[in-house]
C-alpha cells in the first residue's frame, strides 16, 4: 500500500544500534527525495541523536533514554517521566509511523505515537507485529539490514535510496582537519583504525592491528594512522598505540563527539576496524573499509556495499553469533594473521590513488 505523504508528519522509530542508525539514514534520505515536503522525525537512544543532528532530510528527533526505563521496574520507578515522553510522542500529531526497530518496546512507541498508520516488519519480534495497521514482507535472512530498511520504505512508494551518508558539512570537515594539525598531522595518508567493539568476541588482537600499521607506514611511508573509539574503548585503543614500532598513530579515543567522528572517517583515506559502529559511519561517507569480522555475519552486519572487503579467519562455528567465543577459544580472530589486513589495505589505497 503506497501513501501520500507530501505535507504529512511521519515519526521513524529507529533507537539502536549506532550502525543501525547509520543504515537507517539511508531510508531518512529516501523519505526524504520522494516526499520533499514530509516532516521527519526520527525517535533515536538519547547516544546518538547527535550523529542525527547535522542530517538535512531529518527535521527533528526526539531522544530516549533507554538505560533510564530499562525493564518493567525502570519503567515503574520513572513512569512520571515516562508519561511525559509519552505526551512528547502524541504532541507530535504524527499521520504515520514507522517502526524500522521491530521489537516490543518501538512497536509500543508506534502505538502510543497517536498516529493512525503503524508501518513495520511482517515478522517482527516480540509480538510488535501486533500495533501495526500495515506489516511489510522483506527477504528472508541472512539479509543485510539496509535491504531490510529498503523493504520497509519500497512498501511506502520509495526508490532505493540515492544517499546514504550522514551529511557531514565542510565546517565539520575543517575542525577535523584542525583536530588533526594539532597532533602534527601534515596531510600524510590518512588511515583510522578502530581496534574495539562492544562484544569480546569481536575484537581482534591490538598487537595485530598494530602489525598492520607498521607494515602499511613500511610500505606507503607517509601514512599516519588515526586510533579511533569511544571512551569505553581505551584499552585497546592504547594497546594498539602502544604496540606499533613504525606507525606512529595518534590516539584519539574518547576524544571525539559522534558528528566529529564522521567528519574524521569522512576525511579518512581507509579505515581498518573490527565489526564497530565506526565500521558503518565509514562505509555510509563512502570510505574505503577493511572489516575483521568473526562471530557476525557479514551478510547481515557487514560494511554496506563494501562486502567484498571483509576479511576474516577460518572456524567451523561462523558465523557463531556469540558475544563470547562458545569454545574455541577465539579461534576465528585469533588464527587470523595480520597480513591479510595489509593485503586488502594495500589494495585499496592503490585504488584510492
């Protein structure tokens, strides 16, 4: 069922993750080209509403903060703030909305929004399926998300999108380059590494990406190499500055809000990274990405358009997806060497020339 949605108010529901955010903006643009005078707005975990800030096809958002009602007791002890935010939904007066999340809670959202048409999966989980007025079809898995995303906005008369980057300006641009000159940056070959990733299983070893550093500063010479990561990752961001004997990175973990991260990989000339949030930001700017992934499935989480540039170890349990390693000691990362990284990135920057 198509809809005519010029002049109408639609509230996307996409609260997580950061890459699933990143994968959703390319379905914001595509709203955005087929109804120009739509008013989008975007319901995003209070975390990265500020990477959504900058984007010109997203008019407005409305954060919310997830740890703070998390389960039935959060929900209980904070119901006063919870009816405000409900009342922050039903002031929206929103003709539609379009849940890209498909779990109860943004099923609830949808429902609780006030608007008259709920658009979301056919075959979402916990039971949202049920506060939809009109459930999407989408391929069958393992699919990559942005297909998924694609469905959802093709079931409301959408082209596939002709963007998907996250509209990084050319200020933000300069205060990345500013950022950069700061820590002697002389606009050497710019490669961003991202060492950390929320799951254990996930990470590959500092000391290799290290490795790759070293044999990339060996070979391309001026290269300098950028440590990127949010706070939280500053173990192996350190560990992997600390371990490079030829590249002599700058290590800017934590330092960084969301919108400078993107302007910072935006301005990259490649990024090596395990399956991270900054995996997507950079595949969306369109920089050239070298993935290390292991227990995920690089055809459902992988860097969108950028498949062909996974590089991965051998074990019979992948893609296991497991937060942690169910036996085999890390076996997929572990038995990887670093030489396939430099392999793919050589590659690459021959082709960035």
């Amino acid at each position: 069922m198509t809809h005519d949605l010029n002049g109408k108010r639609l509230l996307l529901i996409k609260p997580s993750s950061l890459g699933d955010v990143c994968h959703a903006v390319a379905s914001a643009w595509a709203l955005k080209a087929r109804w120009p005078q739509l008013h989008l707005t975007w319901l995003v975990n209070s975390s990265f509403e500020p990477l959504l800030r900058g984007i010109s096809c997203i008019d407005a958002t409305v954060p919310f903060d997830r740890a703070r009602f998390k389960g039935l007791l959060g929900a209980f002890r904070e119901r006063t703030a919870l009816r405000a935010f409900v009342s922050t939904l039903r002031a929206g007066r929103f003709d539609i909305a379009l849940d890209m999340q498909g779990l109860f809670r943004s099923g609830t959202f949808a429902r609780l929004s006030g608007a008259p048409v709920r658009v979301g999966f056919k075959k979402a989980r916990e039971g949202a399926r049920l506060f939809y007025t009109q459930r999407v079809e989408t391929p069958p898995q393992p699919v990559h998300a942005r297909v998924r995303y694609d469905a959802l906005t093709a079931a409301l008369g959408c082209l596939r999108p002709a963007r998907e980057d996250l509209d990084v300006s050319e200020a933000e641009r300069q205060r990345a380059r500013d950022l950069l000159a700061q820590d002697g940056y002389e606009g050497q070959t710019l490669v961003a590494v991202c060492p950390g990733a929320r799951w254990q299983s996930k990470r590959y070893a500092p000391e290799k990406f290290a490795q790759a550093l070293d044999v990339l500063a060996r070979e391309r010479g001026a290269l300098r190499p950028i440590i990127i990561g949010s706070g939280d990752m500053a173990e192996p961001c350190a560990a992997t500055a600390s371990a490079c004997r030829a590249a002599k990175p700058i290590n800017l973990c934590g330092q960084t809000g969301l919108r400078e991260l993107a302007a910072l990989l935006d301005l990259a000339d490649l990024t090596l990274t395990c399956d991270s949030g900054p995996m997507h930001i950079a595949a969306a700017q369109g920089t050239p990405v070298v993935a290390v992934l292991g227990p995920t499935d690089p055809r459902q989480t992988g860097p969108y358009g950028q498949l062909k540039n996974v590089v991965h170890g051998e074990c019979e349990l992948m893609p296991c997806l497991k937060r942690e390693c169910p036996g085999l000691g890390d076996k997929c990362m572990r038995e990887l060497p670093s030489a396939r990284l430099v392999e793919m990135a050589l590659a690459l920057l021959s082709l960035a020339k």
